[in-house]
C-alpha cells in the first residue's frame, strides 16, 4: 500500500508498504530518516520515540499505515534550518548527556515534549516524563541536568523575548 503524511512539515509518501510494517520501519528505511533508533522494537525502551500529531509515541507499535494523512515529528524535525539545533538538543550536548546516543533521539523528544508542556519542571517532573525512555550508558544524573539546562535556557529566552 502506499501511505502519505506529512513528515516534519513536509509532505511524503512511501510505497509497497506492508501491512505489519512499523512507522519507525517506514521512517528509517524508506524515507531517509534513521534518526528514531530501533533499540527493542517492543516499546520497552523509548528511543524510537517520535511526535505523532503532536503526542510523543513509540513509532515500533504504529502500523505505517497509522499515520495516513497524519503529521510526524521526528528528533530530525526539532531542528530547523534558520534556528539550527533545538534548545534541549543542543543542551544534551552541552551537559555531556550523549555517550552511545541510542537513547538520545527518544530522550530528545520527550523533553521537547515535557518542556513545551511543563517550561519549568521539577526533578519529580522530569523523572516521571521520562520514565519510558531507557538509556544505559549515563546513569541518568547528565540528563537530568541537560534537562535542567534546557530549561533554564528556553526560560531565560523567553524572559527576553518578553522584556
Ligand atoms: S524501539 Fe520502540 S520502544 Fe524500543
Ligand atoms: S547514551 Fe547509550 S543508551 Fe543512553
């Protein structure tokens, strides 16, 4: 089958789609973008998480054919070509949060998510939002302070933006 959507901003479409064939499949081998990792493949793990009209999922439990006529944000799409890297991905790399990066893409948009929610979350806050996504390589303690970090950093953008 063929399935279009719109893949962040842009429309796509992708051909000879199977029927058991996963969003996350879809995304890294036929449309070019590997960014989501494909860790567990069971939904244990987070790092294939993407935005699927605007909700954080795993895309290895979204059949491709899910998202027909719908909108997916991947961690390739909270960059952009004026602004560059995004707050928080560029707060992972200030904080040293990525060692391996299997878990990073899944880490990045589910903080984009909690701090478009939540700008100022506690460290209760960040621990629940977070709680899906598996990392075992950092002990956690570099997220939680690149989360700290990119928050601290939107706040104080926003503060200026307002004054
Ligand atoms: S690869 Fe999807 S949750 Fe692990
Ligand atoms: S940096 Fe390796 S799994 Fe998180």
């Amino acid at each position: 089958m063929r399935v279009t959507f719109n893949a962040n901003g842009r429309p796509v479409e992708a051909d000879d789609v199977w029927e058991g064939e996963s969003l996350l499949f879809m995304l890294r081998e036929r449309l070019g973008l590997p960014g989501s990792k494909n860790a567990c493949e069971q939904g244990e793990c987070g790092s294939c998480t993407v935005y699927l009209d605007g909700s954080p999922v795993c895309s290895c439990l979204v059949a491709a054919g899910q998202v027909q006529d719908r909108e997916v944000r991947t961690v390739e799409g909270l960059a952009d070509d004026e602004n560059g890297l995004d707050p928080v991905q560029q707060a992972f790399i200030d904080a040293g949060a990525v060692q391996c990066g299997f878990c990073t893409p899944g880490l990045l948009v589910q903080t984009h998510d909690l701090l478009e929610r939540e700008p100022q979350p506690s460290d209760s806050d960040i621990r629940e939002a977070l709680s899906g996504n598996l990392c075992r390589c950092t002990g956690y303690e570099k997220i939680m302070d690149a989360v700290r970090l990119a928050s601290a950093r939107k706040c104080s953008n926003s503060s200026e933006v307002s004054q």
